[in-house]
C-alpha cells in the first residue's frame, strides 16, 4: 500500500471514528451504555490502528529490501565500470610505452 493510500485510510478511519464518537455522545442512553459502546467503538479504532501500523511496517520493510537490493547491484554495476576502466587504463598506458620503446629503438 502506497503512503498515499494510507493516509486516505487512516484519514477515513480517524473521520468514521470522530463521526461515531460524537453519534455515541449525543444519543441519548445511559452512562452504563455509553460506556460500554465507547469501549467497543476504542476497541474497534485500536484494532484497526493496530492493522494499520502493520501494513505500513510491512511496506516499509520490503520498501528497504527492495532499496538494499537496487543499492547492492548499483555498486556491482560500478564496480565492474570502474574495473573495466582501469583494465582499458592500463592497456593504453602499456601500448603508449611499447611505442615509445619502439620510437625509441628505431631512431638509433
């Protein structure tokens, strides 16, 4: 789930928890009821918070793996650059001294 989508779910959830909150405050029943549907209703908004927190855990974990593992190929991906660079480096560097010897060689 996108930080999107949980945003809109937890906006949606915290407006439907106030909504009912407010209906349970204002009906008209006893204080021995209103206590009891308030404890339901901080029951039910716990659980779902507690749904939540870990569905956006789980996101964030694999939204980690998923970084680590673009991270990792990247280096190797540089590394074999880097590697291949200082091969054609090197490959230069000894053909510019093979013909300079052979410059070298030639004019005496």
């Amino acid at each position: 789930m996108n930080n999107n989508s949980n945003t809109t779910v937890l906006a949606f959830l915290l407006g439907a928890a106030t909504g009912g909150i407010a209906a349970l405050l204002l009906a008209p029943t006893s204080g021995k009821d209103l206590r009891d549907r308030l404890g339901e209703q901080a029951g039910k908004a716990g659980n779902e918070a507690a749904r939540l927190a870990s569905e956006t855990r789980d996101a964030a974990v694999e939204g980690y793996r998923k970084a680590a593992e673009r991270t990792g190929k990247a280096v190797d991906d540089t590394k074999a650059k880097a590697k291949a660079g200082k091969k054609a480096v090197v490959d230069a560097v000894a053909e510019g001294k093979a013909s300079y010897e052979r410059e070298i060689a030639s004019s005496d």
